[in-house]
C-alpha cells in the first residue's frame, strides 16, 4: 500500500506517524480511520505516551474524527507533533491531543468544512445545515484547546487560517514549539 500507519515504541514512549492524506479509502489513498486504530491497537499495554507525528493536508472530518477519539480513549498521554503540515481535518486531530508541539518551520491551518453535493435545492440546504453542524462541532475543538467560543472559531475557519509555527503557539492551538525530547536525550 502507498500509505502505511508506521509504530514504533521506546521503553514506554510509543511514536505513530499520520503522514498523508487521510480518508476512509486507506491503502494507496491515503490512512484512514479502521488503518490507523489496528495500527493503535498494536502498542504495548505499558505505553504511559503516544506521539503523534503528523504531516497530512488533511481529507474527511468523521476519519479525523474517529482517530481523535481513539486518540482520547487511548489510556497513554497523547502528544501530536506537527513535522511539516497540520492543515483541515489533521488540524483537528492535533488540536484534541493533551499536548501540540509545533516543529520548526512548521504550518497549521484551519478553514470550514466543505463538499461535494448532488440533488434538489431542499437537499441543499439540509446539506448546509449539516455543514455548519460539523463546522461547529471543529470551533468547538478548537475552542476548547485555545479558549474563546465556538463562534469566534468558526469566523476564523470561515476566514480560512494559515498559522506558522510560532502563530499557532500565539493563537493558543499549540502549547509550544519544539523539538522533542527522546528517551535517552
């Protein structure tokens, strides 16, 4: 497969990589949420924190979402690292983790949901409604890891952010910049 969920565990330190595009097709597509959580399930009992490196542009909300909360119902502390690019919905899965270390020359960005829709104009605005329920619903993500309300995020997705590093620090999406210690530094 062209994209593969890689693990590896030092002592009790296990690192996992989300690096490319992520959606519910998986294999030579990109990772998706089923890839991600068996490769989860492979750490040992005794991992006490997990670093998530990404590098993804991003891809389908309810796969970030599902890999957020496997993330969160993870019993080790979560720590996302962002190694080049934490954009759309790999955006939010590093804003939900315990702790977000931005790398050096690293980007993050944020921007409302969008897609792709077919049918009448009152599936339409159903859609619409959808959208801006899963719009909320990544505000209040974002609100709750850098304070502020939900609305306040949304106008800021709506706007369409890029941050560098040291602005998500500022902007209070990352608690600080890097680098990562290992075990053994």
């Amino acid at each position: 497969p062209h994209a593969e969920v890689a693990t590896r565990t030092e002592g009790t330190v296990a690192r996992i990589h989300l690096y490319d595009v992520i959606d519910s097709w998986g294999g030579y597509w990109g990772i998706s949420a089923e890839e991600f959580v068996e490769a989860l399930d492979t750490l040992d009992d005794d991992v006490t924190e997990l670093r998530v490196h990404i590098n993804s542009p991003g891809g389908e909300v309810y796969e970030a979402i599902a890999i957020a909360n496997a993330l969160r119902n993870h019993s080790a502390r979560v720590v996302a690292v962002v190694d080049g690019l934490a954009a759309s919905a790999a955006s939010y899965i590093a804003a939900t983790a315990d702790e977000l270390v931005m790398g050096e020359d690293t980007e993050f960005m944020i921007h409302d949901p969008w897609a792709i829709a077919i049918g009448d104009a009152a599936g339409f605005r159903e859609f619409a409604t959808h959208l801006d329920r899963i719009g909320n619903n990544l505000a209040s993500a974002y609100a709750r890891k850098a304070g502020g309300t939900t609305e306040d995020w949304r106008a800021i997705m709506i706007a369409e952010q890029w941050y560098s590093a040291e602005e998500t620090v500022d902007a209070g999406l990352a608690d600080r910049l890097g680098p990562i210690e290992t075990e053994g530094d």
